[in-house]
C-alpha cells in the first residue's frame, strides 16, 4: 500500500503490488499486469492529490517495504508520459536505484553534496527516454549530517526547475532521520507500507513526518 502523505494531513491510499511475483520494474517487463495497472493508479492519484508536484519524498516506515522499487516504477510510469523525471537515490546508507536502472554507481549524491563533483558530471540517463538518474554515489560516514548541508536545498531548487518531476528515494523513517530532514524540502511524500507493518509502525512513522 502507497499512501501520499499532504502537509494538511490528509492520506490517499492505493494498493501497489510489489510481491516476490513483481519483483523489479514491473512497468517495464510486465506493463499489463496488474501491479503496472496499480502504477498507473498512483500516478493519476498524485496529480490528484497534489495538482502540481515538482519534487516527491518516497520513503516507508520499515526496511523491505519496497519503496525503491516504487520510485523506480513510478518514475518509468511518469516518463513515458512525457514528463522529464529526475530519480535521486538519497537512500545513502542502502542504495539500490543504480542496480535496479542498471547505471554505473561511481559518482552520485554523496560526491555532489561534498563539494568535489558539478551537479551534470553525477546524472545519468537511463534506458528509459525522459527518465534520469541521480545515484547515491560512494556511502558517507554521515548520511544524515550531509543531507542537512545548505547544498542540498540548492540541489532541489536546481533540479525542479530543470526536471517536470523529481522523486527522492530515503531510508525508512524508522530507521534514520534521513526522510523527516528531507520532508520539509519536497512538495509532498509517499510513504510505503508493507501489509505486514503493524498500525502502530505505520501511526507513528506518519506522526514522524508531519512533526
């Protein structure tokens, strides 16, 4: 289940199917399925719920709720619409955007923030057309403490307005503060959750996210 969490608090649920039957990009080697339906149900629901979104926070509230998966489906979906799509893999503790698009991994994220790399030597095009890649690049000793850098924001405002969309891949809001120091960066988030996650879990990740 992909829920879009607003600032006003309002949730909009739908069901993405992102079982060991669907594994991978699914929009892509299986665009009839019913999981690639779900996509598209997604997408038309975020525009929906945010008529004009230019940057999306994807996170979940545990590990292996499959929320890489669902940046990268939801990208390739948005892309073949004609839409310039801009995924950046700022999961900089367990990056699995770059293996998933098949993109080299060398240079990303983390050599951008740190001052020794230019924004257009660290994003990839993909196979996809209109679909690129900002991958997390080499891991840092300190993936929170680099995500708060000013350089970060200056990153966002860049992109958005070179790119129609731009979705962030994060760690679980559980298990690091990434996403709730990205939240307040981006026009709205998406929160993945496993149909085995209690309510509890999901209560208080989304609690999280709005403070």
């Amino acid at each position: 289940v992909v829920t879009t969490v607003l600032p006003a608090g309002r949730w909009i649920s739908r069901c993405v199917v992102t079982t060991q039957h669907s594994p991978g990009l699914v929009f892509l080697h299986d665009p009839h399925s019913l999981a690639a339906q779900a996509y598209r149900v997604l997408r038309t629901s975020l525009y929906r719920t945010l008529p004009s979104p230019r940057s999306v926070l994807v996170t979940s509230a545990e590990v292996g709720a499959g929320k890489s998966s669902v940046t990268a489906n939801l990208g390739i979906s948005l892309a073949q619409l004609d839409h310039s799509v801009l995924l950046v893999d700022a999961d900089l503790r367990r990056p699995v955007l770059h293996t998933l698009l098949r993109v080299p991994n060398v240079l990303g994220l983390s050599s951008y923030l740190a001052g020794t790399t230019p924004l257009e030597a660290v994003v990839a095009r993909t196979s996809v057309p209109n679909l690129f890649l900002l991958p997390c690049g080499p891991t840092p000793p300190n993936p929170s403490d680099i995500l708060s850098f000013r350089r970060m924001r200056e990153l966002l405002q860049a992109v958005t307005e070179h790119y129609d969309l731009v979705l962030l891949d994060s760690p679980p809001v559980l298990v690091a503060s990434d996403a709730t120091t990205l939240a307040p960066l981006v026009d709205g988030t998406l929160l993945v959750v496993g149909n085995q996650v209690p309510e509890a879990v999901v209560r208080r990740a989304k609690e999280q996210l709005e403070a």
